[in-house]
C-alpha cells in the first residue's frame, strides 16, 4: 500500500512539474492588450478569423472568431505567391533550375514573341515587364476562360504585349508566378500540383492545402489553405528552411527569398494593401535593417490572409479569414502586430 501510495505521489509530481514549465513558458507574454485590441477591431476583422501566434517552436497565441478554427480551409488568394516561391528554391536546391534560367530554355513561345530573355527570377518579383491589369476580384472569374495553366501561359506570350525591359519596373499581377509555374511542368514534365504536394505541402505537414481546380491550376492565387497549415509554412521559414528537425530549403534559398528584388522607383504598380513596401521573392518587405536586409516580410491575399514573419523579433505571425481584404483590415492587422511585437524583443536595429 505504501508502495503504491508512493507511486502515486511521483506521478502527481512529475505532473505539476510539467504544469509548472509550461506555466512559466507561457507566462514570459502578456497578450492582455492584444485580446482588448482584437474585441475592440470587430467589425474590421469581421464574423469569423483566426490569429495565430508562434515563436521558439509552439503556438503561443490562438484566437479565432465564429465558426472559423485554425482548421478552417479558405482560399488564400496572393498567399499563393510566397509558397509557389518556395516550391521554385527547392528546385533550385536541387540543381533541377536556377534563377537565372530564361524563360525561353523550357517556354519557347516566348521568343517567337520577343520575350524569352525574361528570366525565372524577373518572374519571381513581378519584373518581367509583360503588361498586366491591377489583380482585383475579376481575375478570379476571368480565369476560367482557361482550360489549363499551358492555355494561359499561351494567351500571355502571344497577346500581351512588352511594356518595360525586363528586370526594370514592378508590376504586381499574376502573371510571372503562372510563367514559372508553367516553366516547372515543362521542365520536370509533372504537373505544378504533384510538384507542390510532393515539395512542399507533404514535407511540411500541411494536408488540409492544395492547388487542385477544375479549370487551370493558378500558382499566383489559386491555393486553399489554413492556419494551421500555412503556419508550418512560415514557422519553416523562420527556422532557416527546417521544419520538425528535417531540411526543406537551404538556408541560402531562405535567404534568396528574402533579397529586395526592387526599389521605390522600379514600382510602376503595387495593391494598395502593400503600397510603399518593396518586394522579395514571394512576399513584400514591411522592414528592413540597417544594411536594407529583409527583416519583416509579409504574403496579403485578397480575402483577408496575410502571413507575416519577423525576423527580427523571431515570430511567426497568420491572419485567416473569409472576408475581402480592406485597406481597413490592413491597419487593423498592423496594430495587432505591433501590440505583439511591444512582447518581442528586437534582435536587430
């Protein structure tokens, strides 16, 4: 009896030890304000969405509104972007392509139209000096006159027409992202959504995100997503390619997509959700350090995701909804974000 009585208390030892650990992990961060801040943001944030927050290896931060749940499948819009980014640097990784490959090695299309010195990388910063239409709601209904990526590829090299010289002026559209989306199944002769799955989305856990459509797969915008999914995305990023001890990218690729690929001067257009950022590969550059190194970067999506990953601060930070993206949601999500960043402390200046 006595044996098992003290059984009993190790058990229950070693249990409020736990409870005591994660106490204290928990206790370091204050998100008093941030809750006030979100209740009093209602209506900006709208009926349903979930926040997350995550540093040093967990989720420290989960609020959600409604019915949403970090589990909660939406289209991500622009989001796309940054994972069609990173799904082109493992390919780089593994010496399949490079950034500076031109178009034309695997699109020959485009130099029958005067436009295959346009390279992967001009296509990964919206520099391929193609014409395009600000990205707005119809281009999602515009889409569907496309029966697959090859016939949208197509319509771009033979009727657009080259308003810039490549590499010169910012253009944000979806244009370049579906260029080299098409250059990938050309390339490796697998289809984007199977080159994605096996990259990308499996490796990093995130099962509840795809590409799938019923007309033409869309690289720039046409993924589903969650929080929790999109989160493993940027915990990777933050954690210098690896995710759960395994490799996805190098650190150098991680590196790549976080480059300035533009000055003020090159952007000819820009939403006006990321008005006065530059851009990376994939995603906007909210701050920079002193030597103009991406430190905050951000993927906003037009239904009301928006990614971000500070650096500087070591955090990951996701927004999901299922609203349109309001410039008033934008302010909302960059109060909430500095209110985060008041229990970080910064790593650089």
């Amino acid at each position: 009896m006595a044996l098992k009585n003290k059984f009993t208390c190790v058990i229950v030892s070693l249990g409020l030890s736990f409870l005591l650990i994660f106490q204290s992990a928990n206790a370091q961060y204050n998100f008093e304000a941030l809750d006030a801040a979100i209740k009093a943001s209602k209506k900006e944030l709208g009926k349903e969405y979930a926040i997350l927050v995550y540093k040093d290896g967990k989720t420290i931060f989960n609020q959600t509104a409604g019915e949403f749940t970090p589990k909660t499948q939406v289209p991500i819009a622009s989001s796309s972007k940054w994972l069609t980014a990173a799904l082109i640097m493992v390919l780089v990784d593994e010496g399949k392509i490079s950034l500076d490959d031109k178009i034309s090695k695997h699109l020959p299309i485009f130099t029958k139209y005067s436009k295959g010195y346009i390279t992967i990388r001009q296509c990964l910063s919206h520099l391929t000096g193609i014409e395009s239409e600000p990205v707005k709601m119809n281009d999602f209904i515009k889409r569907n006159k496309f029966n697959s990526l090859e016939e949208e590829i197509e319509s771009y090299a033979s009727k657009r027409d080259i308003i810039a010289n490549p590499g010169l002026a910012f253009r944000y559209s979806n244009i370049g992202m579906n260029i080299v989306g098409r250059y990938l199944e050309v390339a490796l002769r697998r289809g984007f959504e199977q080159l994605m799955q096996e990259k990308i989305l499996r490796p990093l856990q995130m099962r509840s995100t795809n590409f799938s459509s019923l007309t033409g797969i869309n690289p720039s915008g046409g993924a589903q997503s969650t929080a929790n999914d999109y989160m493993n995305f940027c915990s990777m990023l933050l954690n210098k390619g690896l995710f759960n001890g395994k490799r996805i990218l190098s650190e150098a690729s991680v590196k790549q997509l976080m480059e300035v690929q533009t000055t003020a001067s090159m952007i000819q257009y820009a939403p006006k959700v990321a008005e006065g950022y530059n851009y990376a590969m994939g995603a906007w550059v909210l701050e920079t350090d002193q030597n103009g190194q991406s430190m905050v970067l951000a993927c906003p999506g037009l239904f009301g995701t928006w990614p971000i990953i500070d650096y500087c601060r070591n955090y990951a930070l996701v927004f999901f909804s299922k609203d349109i993206n309001t410039d008033d949601k934008k302010d909302v999500y960059l109060k909430l974000k500095k209110i985060i960043d008041e229990q970080m402390p910064a790593k650089c200046n």
